[in-house]
C-alpha cells in the first residue's frame, strides 16, 4: 500500500498522491477542502500525475475539489489524470466535466 497524500505542491497546484480509496478518501477530502479554502491563487490545477492507484474514491475527491474551488470564485484545471482514474469518468460520462 502507498501512503496517499493531499499538498499544495506550489502555489495553485493541489498534488494528489499514493492510493486513492475508501482508507484515504476521508482524510484527504478535509485537506484538500482546507487547502483550497487557503489557496489565494484565482486558479488551482489538481495534479493527479503522483496518483499510483484510484478506485471511484479518487474520482469523488476530484469532484470535490472542483466544486470547492467553483465555490470560492477559483478556476479549475486537472493534470496527469490515470488511466484507472479515467476508465471510471468515461462510465460516468464524466469526461467533459474534468476536461474543464
């Protein structure tokens, strides 16, 4: 198991890491929404390029990020999306939703 992590990598860059599941998920939605709420930067990109794993937790985190962030008046933008991570959204018809 890798250990799932949730920064500000740099300013405006939410870095996503380790595996994304129901263990990590809980933990990392309450940083991330702190992060996000903290970040003064008008636009934050989610970077999921560190993410090794990703059940549909991972794709639900992402969700909600994005509506945080919409929420507090900041553009969005995702990065190094993987392919597991991606499956999920393409049986959810969600690929417009994360493209932006």
């Amino acid at each position: 198991m890798s250990d799932a992590a949730v920064t500000m990598a740099e300013p405006g860059v939410l870095a996503l890491a380790g595996v994304l599941d129901y263990r990590s998920g809980p933990a990392l939605r309450k940083q991330g929404k702190a992060l996000i709420a903290g970040s003064r930067e008008p636009r934050l990109v989610f970077d999921c390029s560190a993410v090794v794993k990703s059940s549909s937790v991972g794709l639900s985190l992402l969700l909600a990020f994005m509506r945080d962030a919409q929420a507090a008046g900041k553009a969005c933008e995702l990065r190094g999306m993987p392919a597991d991570m991606r499956e999920i959204a393409e049986v959810y018809d969600l690929d417009e939703v994360l493209a932006g």
